[in-house]
C-alpha cells in the first residue's frame, strides 16, 4: 500500500502501476550500424569471393575482416550506443586503411580504397555530437590525415607484392570511386536535412515558453515501503503539432542553444505552483516536489537569484523544493557548482544527486556537496537482479549513502521483485513504473485521490 507523507495521513491502500541515453540518437545509431553492418558485410563477401576466385588467398584475409567488422556492427545495433559506434568506426577504419595499403596504384590503375576515409571522417563528424570531441573531432581528422598519406603514397613501400588482375583492379577502382563518392554526398544531404530539423526545432522550442507550450509531469516517490513523500517534476513539451515531446526529444537541442535556462526556469514555476496548490490540502501539504536542474544552467551566474526570486514569489515553502544535478554537472567549474548549490541551500531548499554511478565523482567530492540524497540509476538496478556481484554493489552504493548521512533512492523500480531486493538491501526510497508512470498534475491528484480508496490492490 502506498501513504501519502506526514503523519496525520491514515495508511491508505493505492493502485499498483508499472528509459539513459536519448531515445531519438538510439535509432540513429542503430540505423547507422545496421547500414555499416550489411555494407561491410555485402562488399567483404564479394570481395573475398574474387580474391579467392583470382588465387589470391593471401589477400582476401583483410576482406574477411570487413564482414567481421559488418557482423560486429549488426551485433552492436542492438546496444546502439556511442561506444558501439566508436568501436565499429575504428574497426572500419583499420580495415579500410589495411586495404589501402594493398591497393597501392599500378600501371594505368590508382588506389581508390582510401577514398572510403573521407565518407568515414564525415560520418563520424555528423553523427557524433559536438561534446564527444573525440568522435567528432580527433577521430574525422585522423581519416583525413590517412586519407593524406596515402594520397601521397607514403605508405606505398608496404603494399605487397601480389595483385589481382590489372583489369578486375580497373573495374574495382572505378565501383570504389562511385560508392564512396555517393556515400559522401548521402551523407552531406542527409545532413543538411538534419540541420534544417535542427533549426526548425531550436526556433519552436525558443518560443515554447512564451507560447505555454511547457507542460510538467510529476512521478511520485516513495519511502518507507508505502509512502508517497513527493514527486519529481519532469518536463514535456506540447509541440505545436499537438504530440506531446518527451525530453529525450529536445533537452539536448535546448542545453546546447542555453533554452533550457528559461525552460528550467519555466518547470520550477509550475512546481512551485503545485506545491502551493497542495499547501491547501493537509493531506497533501507535506509533499515534496524534486526538480531537474540542467549542468548548463549551474554555469548561469544568474540561476541563484531567478531560482530564489520564483520561489519567494510562489511563497511557498523551500524545505518541500529539492534539486536534481547529475554528477557531470560538476565537471566544469566545481568549485563555482558547489558555491551555487550551497547558496540555494541555504534558503532551505535541498539537493539530490541524479543518476548517481554513471560520472565519475569520487569519494571525496561528494563529502563536500550539499547533498542530501543519493538517486540511484537504474542500471545498478537492473544489473543488481541479474548478477550476484552488481547486487553487492548496489548495496555498498545504499550503505555508503548511508554512512555519508545522505538517503538513497532508487530509480527504475519496475517490478516488486526489485522492490523487495531494493528494500533487503537497506534502501528506503524508491521511484519507478512499478507505483507509477510520470503524469500531469490533474492526473497525479486524481492518483493520489483514488489511491486512497481501499478497493485497490496492495503494493
Ligand atoms: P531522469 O531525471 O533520470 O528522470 C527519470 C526518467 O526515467 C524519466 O524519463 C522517467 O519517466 C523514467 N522512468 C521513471 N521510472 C521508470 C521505470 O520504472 N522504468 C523506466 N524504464 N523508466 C523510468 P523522462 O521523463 O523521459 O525524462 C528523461 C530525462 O530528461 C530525465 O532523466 C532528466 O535527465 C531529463 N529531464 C526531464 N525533465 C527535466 C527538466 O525539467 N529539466 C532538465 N534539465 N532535465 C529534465
Ligand atoms: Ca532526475
Ligand atoms: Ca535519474
């Protein structure tokens, strides 16, 4: 049974009702591998199919290779991750500089299997985004200057000395040169389209707010097995196209352009309003509401003061406002985070550290934050019921919270199993499907209305 916080509430029997990187870049990547997977596949075949034809055995190992690579990417798809596709752009580009080196010119034929780095260096420009420098970057410029090298034929002297046919070389030269040039310029049109999206996006969402297109949902939190303490606030935007965009869709696009300072801004109102809403109600006046703030707003000199102006203006009370920062916030400028977390502190608000385990704080940062609460991600969980040793983990994390005198909640609770797992490790808070999906604030106070009825299954 879920109860709501504060103890003039009697125990009420409630309803029982069952996503980290963003959904959209998933089926990007996951397009993109599956692309590489059936193109490296279909031209290792073919070509380790006329280098064993032509006797030239020796030759069709690296051709082997380029179906290994287009297995592993299919392999990947189903991760889709950014690590997947650096593995699988570093595998193509070993295998196409490899073949590269045996096509070195001959006669009348030029090398042409280079010309697959610069589709390559593209591609990885475009798809990975501007923060992961490496894939964007380092790795492109690294195509580009094997590209150069051997353009220039500086790797000329370790070609073998075996070759198929001048003739099947010609033919293949010229079916390199095609593909690699239209792959090129498929990947500069699909990205201007992409640009265009981009732009069209980041010109809606820059008037979401005034337009009143930001809406919040709140998913409940729980504590002690059954009570509702709070809710967390969660952004979604009413497109003008009517469908409502979850934040997978546009909190990238919005910290990158600085949006999500005002649209921060923007859910902190609404919280406040619900706070004061819930004021009124002693059965819900003692409900807390946790709100996400964004690492690029941490970097705004003028978040301490907007923050404490909404707050002073709504009148409600700080202690029921907590904040969420995930641990890459703390990466630029900690010492100016940390000075920013401690002075909305002091008004009375309270901080909560998100997705705890993904960064890479140690120990001794996070003494000095002025945090109050672990959150911990999901994945711990999941990984938790699955292996012994992600259990003890998970339960190391919940003692070490503990010891800091900080609480811990777990994110992602889906099923009672978690719950129970959850709760024999030690955890007394919790968040997930398995009491509710995130829902807007009509819903959420019909949910806590009807919750209370006693006709609904226990938790
Ligand atoms: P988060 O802060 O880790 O929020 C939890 C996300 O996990 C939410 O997705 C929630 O719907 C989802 N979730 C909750 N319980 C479960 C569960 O049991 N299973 C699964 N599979 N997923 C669960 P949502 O609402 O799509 O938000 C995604 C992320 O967007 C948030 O992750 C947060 O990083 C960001 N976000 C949301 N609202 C805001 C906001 O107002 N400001 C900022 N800066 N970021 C926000
Ligand atoms: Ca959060
Ligand atoms: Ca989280």
């Amino acid at each position: 049974m879920v109860r709501l916080a504060g103890g003039e509430i009697p125990a009420d029997l409630r309803p029982l009702r069952m996503r980290l990187q963003s959904e959209p870049r998933r089926q990007k990547v996951a397009v993109i591998l599956k692309l590489a997977g059936v193109a490296c596949i279909s031209l290792g075949l073919a070509w380790t199919l006329c280098y064993v034809f032509f006797g030239r055995y020796e030759l069709s190992v690296v051709f082997i290779g380029l179906t290994g690579v287009g297995m592993l990417a299919l392999h990947r798809s189903r991760r889709s991750d950014s690590s997947s596709l650096l593995l699988v752009a570093h595998g193509v580009f070993a295998v196409v500089c490899a073949i590269a080196v045996i096509d070195a010119p001959m006669a009348w034929v030029p090398r042409s299997a280079h010309l697959f780095l610069l589709p390559l260096a593209a591609g990885a420009a475009f798809t990975f985004e501007r923060r992961e420098r490496y894939g964007a970057l380092i790795f492109p410029l690294l195509c580009i200057a094997a590209f150069a090298a051997f353009a220039m034929g500086a790797l000329d002297p370790l070609a073998p000395n075996v070759s198929p046919p001048l003739e099947v070389r010609a033919w293949g030269a010229k079916l390199n040169t095609t593909t690699s040039m239209l792959l090129l310029a498929t990947l500069f049109a699909i990205n201007r389209i992409d640009s265009g999206k981009r732009l069209r996006l980041e010109r809606e969402l820059s008037r979401a707010v005034r337009n009143g297109e930001i809406e919040v949902y709140y998913q409940p939190q729980v504590r002690d097995h059954d009570i509702v303490s709070g809710a967390e606030a969660l952004v979604r935007w009413r497109h003008p196209s009517g469908r409502l965009l979850s934040p997978d869709a546009f909190i990238d696009l919005a910290e990158e352009s600085n949006l999500i300072c005002e649209i921060g801004l923007e859910v902190l109102r609404q919280a406040c309003e619900t706070l004061s809403h819930w004021s009124a109600d002693p059965r819900t006046q003692a409900l807390r509401i946790a709100v996400n703030i964004s690492p690029v707003q941490m970097q705004d000199p003028s978040l301490v003061h907007s923050v404490s102006t909404i707050i002073r203006e709504a009148g409600i009370e700080p202690s029921l406002l907590e904040f969420e920062l995930t641990e890459s916030a703390l990466a630029t400028d900690t010492a100016t985070v940390i000075e920013r977390m401690e002075a909305l502190a002091s008004s009375g608000t309270s901080w909560a550290l998100d997705d705890f385990g993904t960064g890479y704080s140690s120990l001794a940062t996070l003494r000095t934050l002025p945090v109050g609460k672990l959150k911990i991600d999901r994945q711990f969980l999941i990984e938790a019921t699955r292996q012994e040793s992600a259990q003890q983990l998970l339960g190391k994390i919940i003692e070490i919270s503990h010891v800091m005198g900080m609480c811990a909640l777990a994110e992602g609770v889906e099923t009672p199993d978690q719950r129970e797992l959850l709760i024999q490790l030690g955890c007394d808070h919790f968040q997930g499907y398995l009491f509710a999906r995130p829902m807007s604030r009509k819903e959420l106070d019909v949910w806590l209305d009807t919750s209370a009825a006693p006709s609904k299954p226990r938790l």
